[in-house]
C-alpha cells in the first residue's frame, strides 16, 4: 500500500512538471488568477469600503461577535450567501476561462487570454447557474458545520470534503459539454472514479508546493522582524520580498492546478492523452500498464 502510494506522489510530481513546461508555453494564463484576485478585492471592496468609512463595519463585527441572534438574523445569512455567491462566481468565471486556454493548448492550439474569456461569456449561463448551485451547497455546509462542535463538526466537515471531491471536475465539464448542475456533478463524479487517487495525490502534491512556499515566505517576515529595529531598510525589503514571494507562488500553484485537472480530465472523458504528456506517465496516473 505505501509503494503504491509513493508511485502516485512520484506520478502527481511527474504531471506537475510537465504542467509547468505547458505554464512556461503560456505564461498569459496567469493573468486569470490575478484578473479574478482583483474582481474579488474590487467587489468586496465595494461593499465594506464605505462601510468602515462610516465606522459601521467595527459596530457589525462587535455585534456579530457578542450577539448569537445577529448572526441568526435572515438579512445577515442571506447577505453573507450573496458575497459567498458572487465571489464563487467571479472565481469560476475566470477559472472556467483558464482551463479553456488549457484544453486549446492541450489540442495543438495556441491560445490567448481573449479566447478564454470569450469561452466564459458564453458559457455564462451555464456558470452562474453553477455557481448558484455550488454556493448554495457549500454555504449551507459552512452554516451547519459553524454550528456544531465535536464530533458532530468533524462529521460535517467529512461531508464538505466528500462534495468537494464530488465536483472536482465540474468546471471543466461545464467548459466542455455546457451541461447543468446535475448533470455536471454526475460527469464529474464518473471522472473522479477513473482518477480519483492521481487527482488527490496531485492535489496534495501542490498543497505541499505550496506550504514549503508559505513556509520560505514567514521565514523572510521573521528575518525582517529581526532587522527591523537595527536595519528597517532591510527589513523593510524583506517584508516586501515576502509579500511578491506569496503573490506569485500562490498564482503559480493555482493555475498549475487548473492545468493538470484539465490534462485529467481530457484523458479520463476522451482517453486521448493531451499534448506534451508522456503517455506512460499519464497511464500510470489510471493505473493502467503499458501493453
């Protein structure tokens, strides 16, 4: 069991690097991540701007954190779900965009940041309604789970997990088919079954990258903490690497995720196996033996 597991995290590595010489091909899919970072910060910057201009921003947090019936008020809930839905769809919106730049690239093409985003606006029905879904779901979840401790918390969070997994592919199947909620968690589910060891070791494998990444970047704030009172130019600087080191390690890894699930998924629908992937290596990401 653990050869088996340590020739997945070997495979997820492969997978990776080979993402990343496709990355090295199109650099401009990063400015999905950065375009859905600043929407993000826009909208929510909309929206508390002016409120902690007025000052009710620290009166709304004192009284959603002492009042159990604040938090309970419908007009809190139903506000809090409309940001959780309108983030979700900002993020999918780009996403969904991304893995389209992927997919043309995985088929021969070559493509740019304008094809991705005019694959999204014409799927757009097709992503707000399965953002409307999927917050629906994932709101609920947060709600419930907020509300228990225990084991009862563990056993909800458990839930959350599993829907996560469930929909792992969901974006790429509305890329693709441009299907409805329903019909994508069943597609996606379908593809998960085929792959579902791979994707999680992959995913795990970034989330490494990425607390390796975290770890070098706190590193750099605790080194200028030290310097700050004998050289704060210095620290200064480092506080400033770190900031750009988070920045661009977190684009990095999110859109290395959205590349391989899309080489993933390609293979596991079409069972054609996309561009610049060794097709060894991709089998025995299905656990498939050569012939």
């Amino acid at each position: 069991m653990f050869e088996k597991f340590s020739k997945s995290i070997e495979t997820a590595f492969s997978l990776g690097g080979i993402c990343w010489k496709v990355l090295m091909l199109d650099k401009e899919m990063l400015i999905f991540p950065i375009l859905s970072t600043l929407a993000v910060f826009g909208l929510l910057g909309g929206i508390f701007w002016p409120m902690w201009s007025s000052g009710e921003f620290e009166t709304f947090v004192n009284s959603f954190e002492s009042e159990a019936d604040f938090q309970n008020d419908p007009r809190v809930i139903i506000g809090g779900f409309l940001i959780y839905f309108a983030c979700s769809f900002i993020v999918i919106f780009f996403n969904a965009a991304l893995l389209t730049c992927a997919m043309i690239r995985f088929a021969g093409g070559d493509p740019t940041v304008m094809d991705g985003l005019r694959s999204s606006c014409r799927n757009i029905h097709q992503i707000f309604v399965w953002s409307l879904f999927a917050s629906t779901i994932g709101y609920i979840i947060q709600m419930i789970e907020s509300r228990f401790d225990g084991l009862a918390r563990l056993f909800i969070g458990a839930i959350g997990t599993a829907w996560a997994i469930a929909i792992y592919f969901a974006i790429p199947v509305l890329v693709v088919d441009r299907v409805g909620p329903i019909e994508a968690v069943k597609r996606s589910v379908s593809a998960m079954r085929k792959t579902w060891g791979t994707a999680l070791a992959s995913h795990a494998g970034l989330a490494g990258l990425g607390t390796l990444a975290g770890i070098i970047g706190f590193l750099l704030i605790a080194a200028g903490g030290v310097r700050f009172v004998d050289q704060p130019s210095v620290a200064y600087s480092l506080w400033a690497a770190a900031i750009l080191w988070f920045t661009a390690t977190t684009l990095i890894i999110t859109t290395l995720s959205s590349i391989l699930k899309a080489a993933l998924y390609i293979y596991a629908v079409e069972g054609v196996v996309p561009q610049y992937f060794d097709e060894r290596t991709i089998r025995s990401a299905f656990g498939k033996k050569d012939s």
